[in-house]
C-alpha cells in the first residue's frame, strides 16, 4: 500500500500533508516529535495545511507532539478539516500553553477585482 501522507522538515518546522489516520499516525507522531525537539529557534510552525483527513489517531498523535512542546513556543496552521477537528475537541480555546492555532482562510480562491 503506498503513502498516503508525509512530513518534511521547513526551515520554519515542518509540512505534513495526506492522511494521517490509524495507519500513519505513529509514524506522524514519531517523525513530528523528532523535528520539533531538534528545531532551532523558540518557536516553531507545525504547517497541517495539506493535510486533506485526520482521524481520532491522527488527533491523538497531533496532541502528544503539541504537549511535547520543549520549551517552544508551538504555531500551528491547519487545513480546513483539521480546524475542524481542534475546534471539535476545544484545542482552538487555547488550553495548551504556547500553542497557537491559526484559523485557516474560509475559502482558497483569489480576490475579487475591483
């Protein structure tokens, strides 16, 4: 069965995108945790824009990797679906100390001329 998702490392943190599901969440977690602890600077971006399906696994791994924290200073921007889901679980209240969640744009289409 191929990938459904990945994680690469950015200069500001790191990208993951695909499904993060009961079958790739571990591998998320693992991967997401090493990048933050091994980030430099205080604050690091953990970009889920292109993360198209998240399950109760893939939650669960998100939120450990948010609680890992290091000492840092977490941002996190998500994809429609996974604001969804911080919004459902009440992470978007600001509950974990240092982590920001960005709201992602309502729609991605360009402005309107004027």
């Amino acid at each position: 069965m191929p990938d459904t998702w990945g994680l690469a490392r950015t200069a500001e943190g790191l990208f993951a995108h695909g499904e993060i599901d009961l079958a790739t969440a571990d591998p998320f977690e693992e991967r997401a945790s090493e990048a933050v602890m091994k980030a430099a600077g205080s604050s690091v971006l953990i970009d889920l824009s292109g993360v198209t399906f998240m399950d109760s696994s893939g939650m669960r791994a998100l939120i450990r990797v948010l609680e890992l924290r290091s000492g840092k200073s977490l941002i996190v921007q998500p994809s429609r679906q996974v604001f969804m889901l911080l919004q459902l679980v009440a992470l978007t209240d600001g509950v974990l100390p240092n982590v920001e969640i960005l709201e992602p744009p309502l729609l991605d289409r360009p402005p309107v001329p004027d």
